[in-house]
C-alpha cells in the first residue's frame, strides 16, 4: 500500500514481527533475537506529568440504546457521568466500521490519510480480496539444509495503518501510556508504554480465527463453512481419537505430502474418553486432563506444536466446548490463540507483559475478535453456546481491566470492550421484534444486549471515583448499531445493470466468484462492505475506465444506487452513495474506492458481496444469526461520546479525540490531525 511513510512526512515506527506463517522463527537462531520484544518492565507510574486521561472504548455502543437505559434507570453512572460532563452522538467516519473509525481515532487522520477504508480491500493487480489491517512478508532470506528451511533476515507482519498513533506523543515526551486491545494494532511496537493488540490479530494458523469442530456423524455437514473446520471422527469402545491441527511447519516443507489440505501443518494428537450415560468426557491431549459435561467450555488449554525434535515447539490456547458425549460425540474448539506467556508473534509490548498478566489472572484471548460469530452464523454454537462463550469474554474484559487499572497512576489508559459490537451483532434478532429473523431466535436472550450495557455502566461506576481536577473519562465508541434483516448483493445489480461483466460460460453459474469477472469488459466492481470501485485504467491491472470518465460514470453510480426501491418493504436499500473526495483527503485517497455505499438501516451488503461474487437476486433475507449492523450510511449509526468535562463542540467527531487528549496534557495539535478539542 505504501513505503511505510507517515502522512505527515515522518517515519512510521517499525513493527515487529516474523516472515509469513512463521510463528516459529523463535527456533531460527539469530532471527530469534531479531523478533524477540524488550523485556522491560510494563511500570504505568512515574511520569512527567500529574494528568491523567482515562479512555473507555466500548466498541459499537449505541447513543440511543444508552439514552434509553439512562431513562429508565438502568444506567446510573452513565446518567451521573452525563450530568458532570456532556452525552452527545459521535460522529463516526465513512464507513463506520471499526478498523476505519478506530484508526482515525489512533491517528487522527481520514481513512484517506491512515490507509485503512474497511475489512477488506483488494489487490489492483490481481483483483483479489485482501485483509486490510495487516499483511504478512516474506523473509529477505532463508536458509534450506537438508529438508529444513530456516528464515533468518527480514519479512513478517507488517501493520498497514500510515500515520502516528497520537500516543506516540506522549511517550517521547516521558508521559506513560497504556493501550488496551485498540483495533488496528498487531504487531505492536514501542510507541506505547505498554500494548496489548487488538482486531486484525491473527490466531496461532496465521489465520482470522479458524476454528475446529469434531462429529461422530457424517451426516452433519456444513456446506460453504468458513471461518472453521469440520473433523468427522469414529467412536470406538466410548473413545475417539483425532488431532488438533495447528500452524504450518514451515520448518519442514511438504513433511506432509499428498492430497492432504492439512499438508505439511503441524498436529497434536488427542484422546477423548466418553461416558454417554451421563453426557461427559475426558479429554486427553498434550500430557493435559479436561473433564468436561455437556454444554461445559473448558478453561484455557496451553497446546505445544512440535516442530522439530527436542530442539522447539510453538505454543498456543484454545477452549473446549463439549455439545455432545453421546449417543453422538460433538466437540468445539476455539481458534488456537497465540500464548500470550510464550508469543509466537507480538501480541504485548513488552512480550513480559502477557507473562505477567496470565500469571496474575490467567491467560487470555490474544485473537483480535475474540467471539465466534461464525461457529454460530453456520449452526454450530446454539444462542446458549454463543452466550456462554460471550460472557467467558466479559468476564475476562472485566479481571482484565481490574488487574491493569489497579496499576494506573497518570498518563493515558485506554480500554477496550469487545463484547458490545460483536454481542450486539449476533444477538440482536434477539431483542428486536420486528427482525424478520426474530422467530428463529433463544427468546432466553432477548435482554442480553441491554444487560451487557449494565455491565459497561459498572464498568464505568469503577472509574468514577478517580475523578478530580487532573482528571478526564472519555467513553467513546467507533459507531452505533442498526438491525440487518435484508441482504444487498451489490455486484450482482451491477452485473445486472451493465457495470459488470463475466467471462463467457461463467453467467451460468448461480454464484461466482471475482476470478469470473471479465474486467476488460467490467466499469466498476464491489469489494468490502461498502467500498464500490471503478476499473480505472493506469491503477487496476485490467483498467478500462480512463481517468476522464470517471466522474461522470460515479456520478451515475450514484444516482442510480439511491433510487433503489426494494419492492419487498418499499424501502431504499442505499441511503446514501458518498463520493471519497467528500470524505477522505491524503496520501491513500487515490486507492480507495471511488463511491463508499451508505446503507439504510435494515440493510446491509451481503457476505457474498463483500468477496466481489454475483449470486442470483439482488435483494433478499439475511439467513445469518449475524442481525445486527452497523455499515449503514455514516450519520445513520453514530457513535456514543460520554466526557467528565463539558464538550463545547456542537458536533463531536471521532477524529476530535486525539487532539482533544494531547491538549489535556498541553501538547498542540499535531499538524496533520483533522480535528479539533472537543472543549473548544
């Protein structure tokens, strides 16, 4: 994406790191003490100032979900924060979705200026779909003896936001910091006093979170299944005996020959022993014992890759989650975390700081989205099973943040919470009556979403009491939320509407992929959630839109794409087509989508959308438990700002935070930032 060169014209801090998929380079003599983080200790107190700023980032918390509770005397300590200081809406970037809006508040700077505009992106020479956050490269040099390959200089994770974290200011001035989990932050760096990565971090595959499930009944199947893989294992004499996949050896390349998908990974057998009477089992794996019954997560299992005999292991967690002992064995394990006491990748600054934290209060999550939405979206997890793992999460948010603002003194203190975007996108076919998917829904949990913002209000009845002179609380969050009952398959009305077009045979097909596009032929494409790009010549590899055109065929876009009635409810999918030059100004403008798709609430693009495929219609239900969204247009979803002080500005902005905090502890704003104090 770029040369790693801040907007500003400075340098970005370097990040750690290892090659592609090489969580193991720890084994790799030198290239081990090239990955390997200070040791220092992670001390928040001492400082060359008094003043401290106290961040809460409750991710998705919506304005009117609190107001709401506010009345009815559910929220006290949002209420009483309200009355010392100001509650206003947010507003949030274009879109508002979290890794775009969260860098903004890191940097900020418009997407044009940090370089992240969604999830996904594409490649312009190839047209593939792409991780936005991060990418992996590969080492400047290895070394291949004898079947081994060993990389030994350069490549690894490499984090595509451009710009400084506002951070970053107040450590070169002696002023401690600790960030908590913030998106956008893998691998993490010296910057901060102390880090723990966030969304974009990778599990212990490489991966966005893979995880693995186990059947005894082959006639359970999970077709299109991603995000997870399903194992299909005997049951003999009330025993099964399977392995749990794990990261690529790439130590020893093609070790696994074949027409094996799993060539070539490292594996860890395990055993598991069942007593069907009473729905129980013994797992049995890595010279550890969990006992579980049915419905039972276990706590955190450390796993132990070998790599290479006695020489090295790479280490991981995972949970179980038994759903079955018997008459059919079913058996759920999450993605394999990277250890946070033994990282295989950066996932703490200093790499003591996740030792110190498990030995204090257990290990912990390192993966950047910590729930499985899709283990629930294909019918794996039940409602039950996903609340049962959500609350796994919040209650090792809550011990975590206990542990870390026990050692706050002065500085910044920035805290993450999860659980109110991912718990609000899952459950809330839960809560709304009106959702088209309601009817399939655990009545159980249709007060889950209103429960969990309980748990923020204690969370924020913690921080109350520090409250003084030298003191500011910020409860912030990136966007709000919106129901997501109906699907808009965007490359398929532009198929449809002579913008796309397939190569010959491939309009046959009931759904295609971006491979069956035929781009000499194609004006404009979907990729991301909201991102609608035209094939420009001189930027795309197959471009056929000169750049003198474009105006006017973005125009048309856009007009056309507002006027979309769906015929189904009346309503217009696309409230609003933004053009990028509206939004965004800075040194990644011209790669970014030339039209940012605005959808109205109840709507949202469809999965297969996102991935740049065509399907058969343009509009239908959602089928997922995911119900609940927030890629609406921008002002449709804003975000939640709570501040301890009175807010003078009439219409905050996400981008507003960073200078409003460095001025709190007197340092102007930098240059390149956008906004401006809140106070002022």
């Amino acid at each position: 994406m770029s040369d790693g060169r801040r907007a500003d014209g400075g340098a970005r801090p370097a990040s750690g790191g290892m090659a592609r998929r090489e969580f193991v380079r720890m084994l790799a003599g030198t290239a081990a003490a090239g990955m390997a983080l200070p040791l220092a200790s992670c001390s928040l107190s001492g400082s060359t100032t008094n003043r401290r700023v106290v961040v809460l980032g409750l991710d998705g918390l919506d304005p009117a979900i609190v107001r709401t509770l506010i009345g009815l005397g559910r929220a006290p300590n949002f209420k009483k924060l309200a009355e010392i200081g100001s509650f206003l809406p947010l507003g949030t970037t274009m879109p508002a979705l979290s890794p775009v809006a969260w860098s903004s508040f890191i940097t900020g700077l418009t997407p044009g200026g940090h370089g992240i505009a969604d999830f996904i992106t594409r490649d312009p020479r190839t047209y593939a779909p792409r991780f936005s956050i991060y990418e992996n490269r590969d080492p400047d040099f290895a070394l291949d003896l004898g079947g081994l390959h060993l990389p030994l200089r350069g490549g690894g994770p490499k984090n595509l936001r451009s710009g400084t974290p506002f951070w970053a200011y107040l450590t070169e001035r002696g002023i401690p910091s600790f960030v908590s989990r913030i998106p956008t932050n893998f691998p993490v760096d010296d910057t901060a006093t102390c880090a723990i990565s966030g969304m974009g971090t990778p599990d212990l595959t490489d991966a966005y979170g893979t995880f693995h499930y186990y059947t005894s009944d082959p006639f359970e199947t999970y077709p299109n299944l991603s995000g997870g893989t399903v194992h299909y294992v005997d049951v003999r004499r009330d025993t099964v005996r399977s392995e749990l996949i794990g990261p690529e050896n790439t130590l020893r390349p093609g070790s696994r020959a074949g027409g094996d998908p799993d060539a070539g990974k490292a594996r860890i057998p395990f055993t598991a022993y069942l007593d069907p009477r009473s729905d129980a089992a013994r797992i049995d794996i890595g010279g550890r014992s969990v006992v579980l019954r049915k419905g039972e997560f276990s706590d955190w299992v450390k796993v132990e890759f070998e790599l290479l005999p006695v020489v090295g292991s790479v280490s991981g967690i995972v949970r179980f989650l038994l759903k079955s002992a018997g008459p059919t064995f079913q058996l759920y394990v999450t993605p394999i975390n990277i250890d946070p006491e033994k990282q295989a990748a950066p996932v703490t600054y200093p790499a003591s700081l996740g030792a110190d934290i498990a030995r204090n209060i257990g290990s912990f999550w390192t993966k950047g989205l910590p729930a499985d939405t899709k283990a629930f979206d294909y019918g794996i997890f039940r409602d039950e099973d996903y609340v049962r793992n959500a609350e796994l999460l919040l209650a090792e948010h809550m011990s975590l943040f206990d542990y870390l603002w026990s050692r706050f003194d002065t500085g910044l203190f920035f805290f993450y919470v999860s659980n109110t975007d991912q718990d609000s996108h899952m459950l809330w076919r839960n809560m709304d009556e009106t959702h088209p998917m309601h009817a399939r829904s655990d009545a159980r949990f249709a007060g889950y979403i209103p429960y969990l913002y309980e748990r923020m209000d204690d969370l924020v009845g913690k921080v109350l009491p520090a409250l003084d002179d030298r003191t500011l609380l910020l409860v912030c969050s990136d966007h709000g939320f919106a129901p997501f009952g109906r699907q808009f398959h965007l490359n398929t009305w532009l198929r449809d509407n002579g913008y796309l077009e397939l190569r010959p045979g491939a309009e046959k097909k009931d759904e295609t992929a971006y491979t069956d596009i035929d781009w000499r032929r194609t004006l404009a494409y979907g990729i991301g959630f909201n991102g609608l790009y035209l094939n420009l010549a001189g930027r795309e590899a197959e471009g056929i839109v000169e750049p003198s055109r474009a105006p006017g065929i973005a125009a048309r876009l856009r007009r056309e794409l507002e006027a979309i009635r769906d015929h189904e409810t009346g309503r217009n999918p696309v409230a609003r087509a933004y053009r990028k030059e509206e939004m965004y100004v800075g040194e990644h403008t011209a790669e970014m989508p030339e039209i940012l798709v605005g959808y109205t609430p109840g709507y949202r693009a469809s999965s297969a959308s996102v991935l740049g495929a065509t399907g058969k219609t343009v509009l239908d239900l959602n089928p997922w438990a995911w119900s609940g969204d927030h890629s609406m247009a921008r002002d449709l979803v804003p975000g939640t700002l709570l501040s301890s002080r009175k807010v003078a500005a009439p219409a905050p902005s996400i981008l507003d935070l960073p200078v409003t905090i460095l001025e709190f502890f007197g340092i102007a704003r930098p240059p390149q930032m956008a906004g401006r104090s809140i106070f002022r």
